[in-house]
C-alpha cells in the first residue's frame, strides 16, 4: 500500500472540514432519544416507545424491576418500516410517540437509547455512540450528566451534531435526586470542563404557566417558519424561560417569548444557536413534547397537537428538522472554500459561491485558534447572480492550527448559513511536524518531529468524520518514526490527526 498525503494549490492543504461533518447522508439522517436521565420517572414518560413497564425510580438511577414505570428498548416496534403517512401516534406506546412518529414519516431513523445506555462520542466500542447520529433529543433530563458525557455531547455538537434540549419548571426532580432539568441543563452548560456557556444561554429557575403569542416577526426563520408549517403561539403548562448571552455566543436567538417581553435576551420560551459545526435547540418546558399516550401508569396530557392549535407539533418538528439539517453546506447553494499557506508566512483563503439570484449576499470571512470560538477577519457583499470568486490573504497568523470558515447571510437565504471548516497550521513556535511515511499493506506509519518529551494522542477519522481508532503514543524530543499497526487496515482513505504539546498536526493519507 503506497501512502501519499493531500496537496493542493500552493503549499500543503489541510481540509480538516471533513472532520466537523457528522451523522451519515441525507439519506439515512438517524435521531437518538435519551432514555438514560431518568426520563420516565414519576409522571413522565418522555421516550418513543417502551414494550416493557418494569423500571423504578428510587433517589437516582433506575432500577430494574423495581416498578411500573417504562423501560424503553433501542429500537420502537412494530417496525418503523411499518409507518405511513396516516400512521396514527399511538402505533407506538411512549409520550414521545407522535413527535417519534413524525420523524419517520420525514424519512429519518430513530432509536431509543435505554435506561443502561451509554452517552458517548467517539467511543468505537459503543454501538450507538452520538457519532452514529445526527441529532440527539433529551427531554427533561432529572440525573446530572457525567464529566466524560458533557465532554461527548459538547463534542458531538462542536462536530456538527444537533442537540435537542427540553427543559421544565424549577422544582421537577421526578426521581427524587435532588436535580431537577433547570439545573442539570446548567450544569451542563457551565460546569463541562471545556467552555463556559458555549451556547450564550442559560435556562431560568422559574415556573410559569401562560400562552403566549408573543412572536417576532421573522420571515425566514426555520424554526418559526419550516416546511411543517408557521408557528404562531405557544402553550406553556409549567415551564420556565431562557436568557440569552449573545456576547458569548453570537448565533443565539430567541423566537418565542413570554407575554409583554421585549424582544432581547430575557423572558425566552424556546431558543437556538449554533455551536462549532453543530446546533442547539432549546425550550423551557416538556408539556409541549407530551402528546397524551404512553405509560398507563401515568396521567398524561396531549400538549404536542392539542394545545395551541397543534402550533407545538409545527414547533417541534421545524426545529428537528433544522437541527437535522448539516452546517458544512449551504441551504441554497454550494460554496466550496479552501485555504494554503504560502511561503511567506500567510495564508491564502478562497471560495468559490454558486448565487440563485442577484439579492445581495454578505460573506464573512471568520477565523478561529480553537475551531469554536470564531471573529471576522474581513467581509464582502456581492449581488452577482452568477458563480464568484472570493479571495482574502491572511498575514496575521496564529502558531500552530488557524480554523477558517465563510457565513453568508442576505440573499434568499434563511438567516445564517456556514461554510465547512478548514485548518492550516502556521507557523508553529513549537517546532511539531507530522509526516506520513510509506508503510506495508493495512499498515500506518507516521514521522514525528517534536521539541519535548512528552505523551501525545494520534486520532484516526474516517472520511465521514468519524472516530475510528485513538492510541497513546510517547513522543521525544527530536524526530522519530512510530509504527501505528494495522489500525488503517481496509481504509482508502482517512485522516490522521496528532496531539502533542498543545498542537494539532493533520494529515490526510489515500491508498494507492
């Protein structure tokens, strides 16, 4: 097997882009609902389906055979494959079942993961792992998430996964743990060991019950105006509300809000943002969500198409189907970005952009250090109906990884839409290098040039972004070759990514 790495243009071309996308095609857009935060404690029954009623609720985890409540499995049945569009909801039996329901008809594929689940990202040994998903819905949470689940879901996020966030009122531990969702969305939020407040919001300790028709006018959002329909009013039966922190994170928005609240960034019923190459939704109460079926043992009430004229299930789904819906391409149009570093310690960015029409459209130019946190750099606006070609030097160059990306707004575009990411390293003080080296067939060898003496992390990805292998290597200084076995084995093509002394070194390698 010969090994050769990308090059493209002037310079080496590292399109880590391709690590930021997730889920598989659009195709076989597959949804995962939580089932392992206690979700159908007490009077809850926030799951798709459960055939089994054999699950108790202590002051914690819960606990097999020790009550009546529902012990959702993996997969719903009968069969998915069963469903029309004129399957009625309760085809499957959880309060979840009609929203369930809804996205099969849109042709997605959705799963349950169980009470004994595990939430992880990247983690190969886990059959459903987030990186087999494109969206992840958690609804009314009541157990705190663990350091290495925060870590998972941020990560799955930050590599373009949708995050589904239902919240209720304050004081709604169901399973008597002492944390009920406010706080363990929070927790979650602030306290994950990687970034304060990703989202740029939080959810209130409130507890509140109204209709609210209090909606701005916003023609082209997805959320309020999608392919299910427009959504004009919203019910809450004890929920509680969002504020918003737009400058930690930029993209965050509000699009229903209590009655007699300003537009801004308090008083918020349901919200949005966007976070690295992924996406959030967020509302503040689960009654929404509860479409009156499911656990008999429970009393349970149709929120999801009774209340607010069925404006819940338009909601819900618009907002599934954005969350759905990938980052790395445009919603109208292509545009394709590549950066190379030139010989004289600069960067050259460009991208080419397919336009619908001659509505002006704004490109902006937006660079990171970390690949999440991003700044323009520079923005141009174009009214060219046709193909244009955009480019932009970048001279100030950080050391090591440099995160590119292009957000188009205007046009007849729905808000803001993003490029993919790419990364060229610059000119790194710390001396690191990696190279591919030829190696023996289903075998991987790497080159590495280091500084320090120090551990590092070598990352395999499929050309799906997909974490396929991770290994410990002991990295000294100067240049060494380390032979990495057969984990490459059966791959045409992948990427290898190398962490050492703070640095990401990329390489993307192809089979001959």
């Amino acid at each position: 097997m010969k090994i050769e790495t990308w090059q493209k243009r002037v310079g080496l071309l590292v399109a880590i882009g391709i690590l930021f996308s997730l889920g598989g095609n659009a195709q076989t857009v597959k949804i995962l609902f939580d089932a392992t935060k206690a979700e159908t404690a007490g009077s809850a029954d926030w799951v798709i389906d459960a055939d089994q009623f054999n699950l108790g609720f202590g002051t914690g985890p819960a606990v097999l055979n020790g009550g009546n409540e529902s012990n959702p499995q993996q997969v719903p049945t009968p069969a998915q494959s069963g469903i029309t569009a004129s399957t009625p909801e309760t085809y499957w039996t959880g309060a979840l079942s009609n929203w369930g329901i809804d996205c099969v008809k849109r042709s997605y594929i959705v799963e349950t993961l169980p009470y004994n689940g595990r939430i992880t990202y990247g983690d190969v040994s886990n059959a459903q792992d987030l990186s087999n998903y494109k969206v992840f819905i958690v609804c009314e949470p009541n157990i705190l998430f663990t350091a290495s689940e925060k870590t998972a879901i941020l990560h799955f996020v930050q590599n373009g996964g949708g995050l589904f966030m239902v919240s209720d009122h304050t004081v709604s531990d169901r399973n008597n743990d002492g944390h009920d969702s406010p706080e363990i969305w929070n927790d979650l939020i602030n306290n994950n060991g990687i970034i304060v407040n990703p989202f740029g919001f939080t959810f209130d300790l409130a507890n509140f019950s109204e209709t609210s028709t209090n909606i701005p006018v916003l023609p082209t959002d997805s959320l309020l105006h999608g392919p299910m329909g427009n959504v004009t009013s919203v019910k809450w039966s004890n929920g509680t509300s969002i504020t918003l922190s737009p400058s930690i994170n930029s993209s965050v928005r509000g699009v229903v809000y209590k009655t007699g609240s300003s537009f801004g960034n308090t008083g918020v019923m349901c919200a949005y943002a966007r976070y690295g190459n992924g996406k959030v939704v967020a509302i503040g109460d689960s009654s929404p969500c509860d479409d009156g079926t499911g656990d008999p043992n429970d009393n349970l009430y149709n929120g999801y198409t009774l209340d607010a004229s069925g404006n819940h299930q338009r909601l819900l789904m618009n907002a599934t189907i954005w969350l759905t819906t990938s980052t790395v391409a445009l919603a109208l149009d292509q545009l394709d970005l590549y950066a190379a570093k030139g010989s004289n310690n600069s960067i050259n960015i460009q991208w080419n952009a397919v336009q619908l029409n001659s509505l002006p459209e704004t490109f902006s130019l937006q660079k990171s250090k970390d690949g999440v946190q991003f700044k323009e750099i520079y923005q141009v606006q174009s009214n060219n109906p046709t193909t244009s070609h955009f480019s932009f030097t970048d001279h100030e160059l950080y050391d090591g990884p440099n995160y590119y990306r292009v957000a188009v707004s205007g046009g007849d575009r729905s808000g803001i839409t993003y490029s993919k990411t790419v990364m060229v390293n610059g000119n790194p003080s710390s001396g690191n290098t990696l190279t591919l080296l030829p190696s023996q067939p289903g075998q991987l060898m790497i080159r590495v040039h280091a500084t320090a003496t120090t551990m590092g992390t070598v990352v395999l990805y499929d050309m799906q972004g997909r974490l396929v292998a991770q290994r410990k290597v002991d990295v000294v200084n100067g240049s060494q070759d380390i032979a990495l076995g057969n984990i490459a084995q059966g791959m045409a093509s992948y990427i290898v990514a190398l962490y050492v002394n703070g640095n990401m070194l990329v390489q993307k390698a192809v089979a001959r």
